[in-house]
C-alpha cells in the first residue's frame, strides 16, 4: 500500500480552498464540499493518493423576492400598481415570464428580513405581499482519501 507523503497532503490540506471534515466510511480524510474539485484530485492523482468522490446536490439562496399572488390579468395588475402608486409605492415591477411571472416585484433583498420588513410595510398599508426565497441547485464534490496516511503525519 502506498503511504501519503507528509508534505504533500499538508499543502493540499494548506493551500486548496476547502473545508475537511473528519472522516466517515473507510475514508482517513474527508475534503469539502468543493465546487470544483478538479485542482485537488489532480494534486492527489500527481501524490499517488487513493480517494473516492461523491456528488451532492444541494440548494443556494439567491435572496428573497417580495411578491403579489398571481395577477389574473395584465389589466388588473396595470390597476393595482396605479392603486400602489397612488399609495406612494413607485418600485414595482410587473414580471411578464419566468418563476414569478404575472406578479407584481416590490423588490429583490439579499435578508429575509429585509425582504420581510418591506412585506410588512406593504400589508400595513392592506396590500397583500409574501416573501419568497429564490434558489438555484447546486453541485459539489466530497472528497473521501482512502489512503492510510504515514507516522510522519499521524504525528502532527
């Protein structure tokens, strides 16, 4: 069995932006999530160190949207945004596609609380408004070494 160099996996471990989890399953190390794992099993690949990689797939806030319900119509939403206007509430959007299409956008907040406290000022004024948390899927890597490391490391 091939032992890890020392050096080697403590410069990877330095060096290659990653988080290292103590390790499950028949793995001494576990590396990640990463995003792209490329750079480090390259390393590892050039270090002879045996690994596994397993995807996950996870969900990434983009931030919350402060929204209508659907408008039944492009003209009942061209009225309740003159009724908002004539509240004093300019930044509207009317969204015409998409996830949110046929609703009117009081705003996109990087908070939920934020987007909340917008939400609320538009419902004390008797409008109905909910907040949404927008999201898109990601894929990362989980990087398993298999390899037993050497005394020299175990000693650190």
């Amino acid at each position: 069995m091939y032992r890890i160099p020392h050096i080697g996996l403590i410069i990877a471990i330095l060096f290659l932006p990653h988080s290292i989890w103590g390790a499950q399953n028949n793995a001494y190390l576990t590396l990640g999530p990463v995003q792209d794992p490329q750079r480090i099993t390259d390393f590892l690949n050039q270090q002879r160190v045996s690994f596994t990689t397993q995807r996950l797939k996870s969900r990434q806030s983009l931030g919350f949207i402060v929204v209508t319900d659907r408008q039944p119509s492009l003209n009942k939403a061209q009225e309740a945004i003159a009724e908002l206007h004539s509240d004093g509430v300019t930044d509207l959007l009317y969204i015409k596609s998409g996830d949110y299409e046929q609703r009117i956008s009081s705003g996109v907040f990087a908070t939920k609380q934020s987007a909340n406290l917008r939400m609320t000022t538009l419902v004390d004024l008797g409008y109905d408004f909910s907040v949404i948390e927008r999201s898109k899927q990601v894929t990362s890597t989980l990087i398993e070494v298999t390899s037993r490391p050497d005394d020299a490391l175990l000693q650190l």
